[in-house]
C-alpha cells in the first residue's frame, strides 16, 4: 500500500523508485492483456464499493446475477454485500460463481474506459470468465457452466478428509520439508507449482495440518 501511495502522491517516478515499486515508461504501441485468477482471490467487502459508485460495474453484475440466478438458490449481490443469512462466501460452489461475475465486470469497467485486451487468459472459473470476455462464451453459457461446474466439486469435496496448503517456496524446497513428516510424506503430494516459490500441496487433512505445523 505505502509504494500505491507514493505513486499516486508523485513521490516515485522514473529514475526514482521506491521500495518495492517498479517504474517505467512505455514505448512504441503497447498492448493490453488480461489474467483472471482461480479462487483465492476474493475479501470481505469485495467489490461493494464498485457496486456503489461505477455504474458500468453495477449493470454488468446486474447482468451476471440474472445470467446465474436459474443455477443458484442464493444471491450474487447479498453474498457481495455480505447481507445476513447469505451463504459462506468462501464455499466453493458460492466463491467460483461470485468470483467469475466480479472478473467479467471489471473488464466491462475497463472496456468503458476505452481499454480492451488484446489476449486474455485465465485459470479455474478465470478461464471461463477470460472465454466470455473473449467471445468465445455467451454470459449465459458461461454462468451456466461455472455453476454447475463450482456445485460438482462442492458435492464431490464436502465429505472428502482432504486439505490443500499452498506454500511461499520452491518445489524442491517443499520436497524437502515434506521428508521431515517420515512415513506420514507418502500421504501429500505436491500438486501443482505454481511459480518459481509457489507450491501446493494435497493430502489427508492431519497431516496437511501437522506438515502446516512444521513449516
């Protein structure tokens, strides 16, 4: 947040860069593409605010709440308002669908600014969104399909005993810690690797607690 500030306070620019910020100067025809993430992503309070004072945003939502309510039993707009009685915003079949309305309404935020991606690309229900701001989607289509989607892995994870941790190191790194579990390492796995220092890595909840611990 302090380098947000020193940016838009003028006290960071080229030549000058403060702790943490990166700043430069784009040459040539510059082109824009879009990253829409998986689950994970989401707050308290997300979007409210957007909600509120961009009406672009709000419509688009509007328009996403009409596109999900046939597969829901639940409001997009109370679980973004955090209205009592809503569902936990954080269950799987609830955050996937929240999340892909909020990505494909920020591009419409920034479509109206006159900004428009060249290429999009996406992970999760980030895919889907990313396909429906393509064109490859229709709203409808890609509504339908991240609900129906987020509720299968809902009714197939609910009574699972399993846990993910994702983990801030390299997948050596990981595997290295995980022989310190002994015998209990041949229950996780390392299932995905995300970056350079980001692992995940799956198994039996106790022991992702106790491999947790350790770390």
């Amino acid at each position: 947040m302090a380098g947000l500030v020193a940016v838009a306070d003028g006290r960071v620019g080229v030549g000058r860069p403060g702790e943490g910020v990166v700043v430069g100067r784009v040459t040539g025809a510059g082109r824009v593409g879009m990253v829409f993430p998986g689950q994970g992503a989401q707050w308290t309070g997300m979007a409210v605010e957007l909600l509120d004072t961009v009406p672009v945003f709000a419509s688009r939502i509007a328009d996403c709440a009409r596109a999900l309510d046939p597969y829901l039993d639940w409001s997009l707009t109370d679980v973004l308002r955090g209205v009592d009685g809503a569902p936990d915003p954080d269950r799987v079949d609830v955050v996937q669908p929240v999340l892909f309305a909020v990505m494909v309404s920020l591009a419409a935020v920034w479509e109206s600014f006159g900004i428009e991606p060249a290429g999009v690309v996406g992970h999760s229900q980030g895919e889907i969104a990313a396909a429906c701001v393509a064109g490859a989607l229709s709203l409808d289509d890609g509504a339908r399909i991240v609900a129906t989607r987020s509720r299968l892995l809902f009714e197939h994870t609910s009574n699972a005993d399993g846990a993910m941790l994702s983990v801030v190191a390299s997948e050596a790194e990981v595997r290295g810690q995980l022989a310190r579990l002994g015998e209990d390492a041949a229950s996780v796995s390392v299932s995905a690797v995300n970056g350079p220092r980001s692992t995940v890595v799956a198994g039996d909840s106790d022991t992702i607690e106790r491999f947790e611990r350790v770390l």
